[in-house]
C-alpha cells in the first residue's frame, strides 16, 4: 500500500498518526497519509521567514521558468508518492478511486493545473495587471515612468483545500511563482495533486523549504490559518464563516452562479440551451462556478422543462467509463443527507422537481458501496428556499423575476452570466455589489479566462502596494 | 512474574473485601451506598470477597454525581474530617462532584515515587500549567510539589470558559485566552524563582513551546529589565525545566514524539505522561521513547483503582490483549467506592509488566460513540 507522508520543510516526514484512503468502488485500501499535528504545523510556520529569504533570492525570470518546468514534470514524468514512483496516468487512477470522482474528470481537471503550471507568466501577468515582475525582485521599480513599489503581506501562504475537484489546485499555484511558501493541507480524499504539484515544484528547483504538505485534521487547519498570513479556505458555508470577516483568509465556498436572463433575450431561451446545460453540470456541476440559478422575467416553466428533459437522460457511470458525467460520491451517507435536504425544502409549498417528474425515479442511486446524485432541475419562486442553493451535484433553480427585481434579489454571486443587449441592464449588471464574475453574452459560466482573477486576487492578497522614495546621498 | 501478578490480584481482592465492608458498614459506611443497598438483591456485607463479584453491583452511572447533597458521600467512618469537593465539567447543567478527603494526597505521593528525581529535583520548584477552580490538579499537584520539598506555581485557567467559547466558535477568543494563559506562565518563569518541574497539558506544552520559539520569554525578561542569558531562551530546556509531568487524553504516540523530538530536545528534558481524573485518581505510563514508537501505556495505581479494557456492548466481557474496547474504571478507597464506572474513553487492553503486574491501558482516545458530541483537551 501507498505511504503518503507529509512534506515538512521540504523533507517527507513520515508520521505515527495515519489516515487510510479506500477505493470508493472495492472498499479495498489504496493509500495511508501521514498526519501531523498543528503544533508541528505552527512550528514549521514559524521558518517559513528563512524559506520566504530563499526564494526572494531568485528572480522572477527563474522562478517563473521553474514552475512553467514543473508544468511539464506534472504531466509527463514519474514522480515520487511517498514510497512509490507514480506515472501521471497512475496518479489519475489513485485520483479517482480515492475521490470517486471519474477518471475523465480527473484528467480533465489535472489538465487545468498544467496548464496554469505551463502557463504562469500569463497567470501572473493576468493577476498583476501586467507589472513587469522583475519590480517583485527589488520590491520597487518604474512602470510608464511612474514608481512601483510592492512588499509582501506575509512569510507564507496557506490552503484549506478540498477533495471534491482537482481543478482547485490551480489555484494556489501562483502564490509560489510569487515567491511565497506555502502550507497545503490537503482534504482527506485528495492528497494527490497537491503532492503531486509540490514533488513536480521540487524536481524543478524550487528551494524545499518553501514547500510544505500537512495531512491534518481540523485543528491543524485552524493553526494554518492562525499562522500563515494569507490563506485560502475551501469548504461549505459552516466551515468558512467564523473567517468571513478575517481578511487573511479568502474564502472559497458556494458560488451561488447564475443565469441571468434580460427581457430583450427572455423569448430567445432556446437559443441558450446549450449553455445553461453546460453551465450546471460541466466537471460534475461540482464547482461554485456552476450555475445553481437561471433567473429569466418569464418562461420558467418552459425552460425547466426543457432542461428537465436534457438533464434526465444523464446516468450514473462507472468511475473509469468515458462517458462519465457525474462524480460518485465515496462516502454514499453524504449523497443521501444531499438528497434529503433537497427533498425536505421541496416540502415548502411553491416548487416542483421537474427532472424527477421525467425521470420518473429518485436522483439517489446507490450501487455496492458508493452513490451518484442525478442532475436536479426545480421550478420555483424567487422567495422559494430553493431558489437561491447550491448543491455538490448537477442542481438549479429556475426562477421568474422581473428583470426590475433581478440585481435587487439575486444575492452574492460567484459567476453571472447575463443574456441581455439592453444597454441600461448592463450598464446595471456592471455597478451590481452581488456579482463577483460577470460575462456578458453567451459565455458559459465554467469557462475560465485564466489572464483574469477568480474569486479574490492572489497577487493582491499576498502583496500590497505601498510608496517609495529614494534620493542618492 | 507469574508470582507477581498474583499477588497483585490478591492485593486487589482483599482491597475489594476491605473497602466494600467500609462503604456498606452500618457504622462507617457512605449514606449512598447503604440506601442504595436497599435495593440489591445481594448482601455487599456477604457476598462480595474478590474483585468480580463487584459485577454484582453493575455499572456506576455517573449521573449519581450530579447535584447534592454532597454530603452523602462522605462515609460515616470519615466524619468530622475536612472534606473537599472536586468538580468536573459544569458546562452545561449541573457539574458532577466528588468529595475528598486525603485521597488526592496519597494519590499523588505515590505518583512521585515514580518520578526520576534526576529529572524532578527534590527541592525544586514547580509551575503548574493547567486547570484552576474547583478542579483537583490544583491542588494535587501543589501537594505533589510540597511533598517533593518545592514550593508550586500556578496560573489562572478557568476550562469552562474555554469550553463555552469553543461552543460559540468564537476560536479567536479561544486563541487568546490561550495566550492569556501562557503569558502568566512566561511572567512566573522571568521571576527568579528556579523552577525546574512542570505539570502541563498537551495544548499548553505546544503553547509554551510556540512563545518560547518566538522570543516571548526573552521579550517578557526585557520588559521587566532584566538581561537575557547567553544562549537564549527560546526552548523549554534554555529556560531551566528539567522535569514534565503531564496529562491529557490527545496524548497520541505521534504527540508525544513530536514533544519528545522537537520542543524537549530529543528527550532531554523529561516528561511523563499520566492518564487521570477526578474519579480514579491518577494512572502512571509506561516510560516512554522511540524505542516502541512513543506507544503510551497506562496502568492504575492498583490496588486503590483498577482499569479494565471491556467490550462495549457487554461490560462483563474483558477485551483480549491488544484489542479494543472502553475503558471501565474501579475506584477501591476509604473515601470513595466506585464500581465499574464506563469512562468516556477507548484504548487497547496491555499486559501486565514488572513495575506494574496488572491489566494496563493504551491508545487512550475518546469512545469512538461519544466523540463527536465530546468537547476534550480544551487547555
């Protein structure tokens, strides 16, 4: 069996304490991980100022390259997992068989951390605003003939990171190409990919002391987040809001993505069939940038009809059958509170499950030891309970609103995707509190434009700007 | 070693004879027991002579302990007598007490046989880094520290506080009553007062062991004038400990190595785990060390308490060794009889060794049922 142990300093340490990974289909035992404690984790923390002095030592232009090496390392060479030497493709499988998520997922989802791996002078330039990044090297320099001056907001950079989506992991990459340390602790399914990154970081050069992997349970996340000085928190809103208010932390929980149709575009619905479809259930409909809401001022009923009609034929597939389009969920207790939830709130009066209607059985099946969530499409009112939720599987509501109403009631949105040619309404979308990522037009709220900042922005979370003056003596 | 274990088994039976006669006497037993007494089926007086036949009183339900009047579970025999009452959660509802006269004294000078005296100078001073209030340790490891010749320094930590703001999920304010807490420690340690002895919790050792990393010690010996020595104080070993006696149940094996490699410098300072509560008294480990993987064993100060590993759905049934099972406690004194109390712990069941030629304990988490609804080792 795989020992996977933690990465501290830069050095596997191998703990007494172990946490087993099962195969989500066998039962049948795949890995171990290390944990370790938090107070290791705070002392470690506390050399992450010598690791922050060794990487501000290369430039830039170095690190920049390295981590573009590290892409190729990602994706092509064997790299060590604990006691083993693993192949991409056996990463893959482990990947899989650990989260229950689909192979073709998981390959999909590693293909996005290489590629922001390959392609992190165009993330940097995009998280920048295009400063030249040798300013980072010096701290200061001149831009169009005026002073840029940046200093780093902490020694290290933190993740609280999930095991429902590889695709994260793209996340927190950048911060090493900024020259911050990084504390990862992995969630409990998913050590994978963040070894995988850091031992590919490694092998490329990047100084061990900055890379640190810290299997941990609760309490270790919390001494992560005491200690680093910025983190990222992935989790559901009971695990993020004790920091909503904490400015170190940039929280990644539901997205609440949306749809929003314009009055112009509102008789035009089946035109953007494809798109919704898309929106909700790419990767899963895991994400919070799948839309959970398609708000339109009317024909409600018709478009969950029709996406109900869509959306039913999708079916529970094996983890390595290519045409998977839903993840399994490992622990099927998980899958069955999910559905129960949703059931309950169908209990208030106002909203009908379209899909189950067409379907014609339960969302919940449960085969031998895991369980899938079939894609849900509710029709209901926007003061519904439902009308404003995000689940871990292929949900959304749809919604009539006057278009009037829409930006007053939608609430805090990761993704708005707004059909509308009405100038004024998107004049409106552009001045909205609530909407974190807008695309105006048909753009599906899955895709990514990764020369832009996704929920929060890491170079402005791990530096501040702040003046510089200099004379000669 | 055969020869040892029986007659530690003999010690424990004839404890059992003893202390049952005491407790359900007319005129020197506990006013508890003998009106519960009224309700057995059996005669305590007669029909109890060896430790399983204390299966006939069944299981202690710690519920008995809540509320009062305290007083009737002083035993007639012990009248008169000063009497303490030590407390136990009290977060929610009424806390559970029991009373003390002299059993926390014994218990802890019994203890200190156990303590290296390499470690734990006779004469030297001790700080006590752990719970206050109504709380035994107090108290205990006062007495532990005068009995050794020393004087004990104490903090103020009240654990309920903590308790209700972990229940509030207000951890920021837990963080800082944390501080709070080992700031005090750091101002007794910059006062001259040659402390080499220590009790502490798991937490705060990690805790004192953070400030010391990050110079607060040297910041408080500068805040009151004073000069940091050569070499600094920045470990637990540079500011003089010598010797830690601590509990806690988050005693894992990869906690202990962690404090035994990389806060005591690799076991030069000493410390010894300990498994106990208001209810027993106090369990000694085996010494512990790389050599068997930092396991921490724990064995009863038998004859006045017994622990036994049991399956969970049958009390009666004792685990075989190495196997899992709670953790069922017997208290066996003149000031308290507790019959087969299930803790709210797990743990593997251990051989007896040659210090201690009796059923020991290991692995000792909390019960695996109550853990989730458990709020353990808040300081």
């Amino acid at each position: 069996m795989i020992h996977i142990p933690a990465l501290r300093l830069g050095k596997l340490y191998k703990s007494l304490a172990t946490v087993k990974l099962v195969h989500h289909v066998t039962g049948d035992s795949v890995a171990e991980i290390s944990q370790i404690n938090g107070s290791q984790i705070v002392r470690d923390i506390s050399r992450m100022g010598e690791a922050r002095a060794e990487l501000q030592a290369i430039s830039m232009a170095k690190m920049v390259a390295m981590v573009k090496e590290a892409g190729r390392i990602f994706a092509s060479e064997n790299l060590p997992c604990g006691s083993e030497s693993q192949s991409f493709e056996d990463y893959i499988r482990c990947l899989s068989a650990t989260t229950g998520s689909p192979m073709v997922f998981c390959k999909r989802n590693a293909g996005k951390v290489e590629f922001v791996l390959r392609n992190i002078d165009t993330i940097l330039a995009g998280l920048t605003r295009g400063i030249n990044l040798e300013i980072l090297d010096a701290g200061h320099g001149t831009m169009d003939g005026r002073t840029l001056c940046f200093s780093p907001t902490c020694e290290s950079f933190g993740a609280i990171l999930p095991s429902n989506s590889p695709g994260v992991h793209s996340l927190w990459v950048p911060a090493i190409a900024l020259k911050i340390p990084l504390v990862l602790k992995p969630g409990r399914e998913e050590p994978w990919t963040p070894n995988r990154v850091l031992q590919a970081l490694l092998k490329a050069g990047i100084p061990p002391m900055a890379l640190n992997l810290c299997p941990a349970d609760h309490a270790g996340a919390g001494e992560i987040l005491r200690g680093a000085g910025r983190s990222m928190l992935f989790g559901d809103s009971s695990t993020t809001d004790p920091y909503r208010n904490d400015h170190r932390v940039e929280i990644h929980g539901p997205g609440f993505s949306k749809i929003l149709l314009g009055e112009d575009q509102a008789d035009n619905w089946r035109n953007y069939l494809d798109l919704m479809l898309e929106s909700i259930a790419a990767n899963g409909g895991r994400s919070c940038i799948n839309v959970s809401g398609i708000w339109t001022p009317r024909h409600g009923k018709a478009i969950a009809q029709a996406l109900g009609e869509r959306l039913a034929q999708v079916q529970a597939r094996a983890w390595d059958d290519p045409k998977a389009e839903l993840a399994a969920f490992a622990n099927p207790d998980v899958a069955e509170r999910i559905s129960a939830m949703a059931d309950n709130l169908l209990q208030t009066p106002g909203a009908v499950d379209v899909t189950e209607k067409i379907r014609g059985s339960s969302r919940l099946v449960r085969e031998g030891r895991c369980a899938w969530l079939l894609p849900t499409i509710v029709n209901c009112d926007t003061q519904h309970p439902l009308a404003n939720k995000e689940f871990l599987f292929p949900y959304a509501s749809v919604v009539e609103c006057p278009q009037s109403d829409m930006l007053k009631i939608i609430g805090p949105t990761l993704v708005a995707t707004a059909l509308t040619q009405d100038q004024v309404f998107r004049k409106d979308l552009m001045n909205s509190k609530y909407i974190d990522r807008i695309n105006l037009g048909p753009i599906p709220s899955t895709r990514l434009t990764w020369d832009q900042p996704h929920e929060g922005n890491l170079f402005t979370h791990l530096y501040r700007q702040r003046a510089f003056q200099q004379s000669s003596f | 070693m055969e020869a040892k274990i029986k007659a530690a088994k003999e010690r424990l039976d004839a404890q059992v004879r003893e202390i049952v006669q005491w407790h359900f006497s007319p005129d020197t037993g506990t006013p508890f027991w003998l009106d519960k007494a009224k309700s057995y089926k059996f005669n305590p007086l007669k029909d109890v002579h060896c430790f399983e036949d204390l299966k006939l009183f069944g299981t202690f339900e710690d519920e008995w302990l809540r509320g009062g009047p305290v007083q009737r579970w002083v035993p007639r025999g012990l009248q008169g007598k000063p009497v303490y009452v030590f407390e136990t959660g009290g977060t929610t509802g009424l806390p559970k007490s029991r009373i003390v006269i002299d059993d926390f004294r014994i218990d802890y000078e019994m203890m200190s046989e156990t303590l290296p005296d390499k470690y734990f100078p006779r004469g030297s001073n001790w700080l006590m880094l752990g719970p206050t209030g109504p709380r035994r340790l107090r108290l205990a490891i006062e007495h532990l520290a005068q009995h050794r010749g020393g004087i004990c320094f104490c903090i103020d930590l009240d654990p309920r506080w903590v308790v209700k703001l972990i229940k509030m999920r207000q951890i920021e304010m837990a963080n800082l009553y944390k501080e709070h807490c080992i700031d005090q420690s750091l101002t007794i340690l910059a006062g001259d007062h040659d402390i080499k002895c220590m009790f502490t919790t798991p937490k705060l050792l990690a805790a004192l062991d953070e400030a010391l990393r990050a110079g607060k010690l040297e910041d408080k010996f500068r805040s009151l004038g004073k000069k940091v020595p050569p070499g600094g104080l920045r470990s637990i070993k540079s500011c003089g400990i010598t010797g830690i006696f601590s509990g806690g149940t988050e005693f894992t094996p990869e906690f202990t190595r962690e404090a035994y490699e990389e806060m005591l410098d690799n076991g030069e300072v000493y410390m010894t785990p300990t498994y106990g509560n208001t209810l027993m008294g106090l369990a000694c480990s085996k010494p512990i060390g790389p050599e068997d993987q930092f396991k921490i064993s724990y064995y009863a100060p038998q004859p006045r308490a017994a622990i036994q590993v049991v399956n969970p759905k049958n009390y009666d049934q004792v685990v075989d060794y190495g196997q899992t099972g709670r953790v069922l406690l017997t208290t066996l004194t003149m000031e308290f009889f507790v019959p087969s109390f299930p803790e709210r712990d797990e743990g593997e069941r251990e051989p007896p060794y040659d210090k201690f030629p009796w059923d020991g304990v290991s692995g000792v988490r909390t019960f695996s049922e109550l853990a989730s609804s458990t709020v353990v080792g808040v300081y």
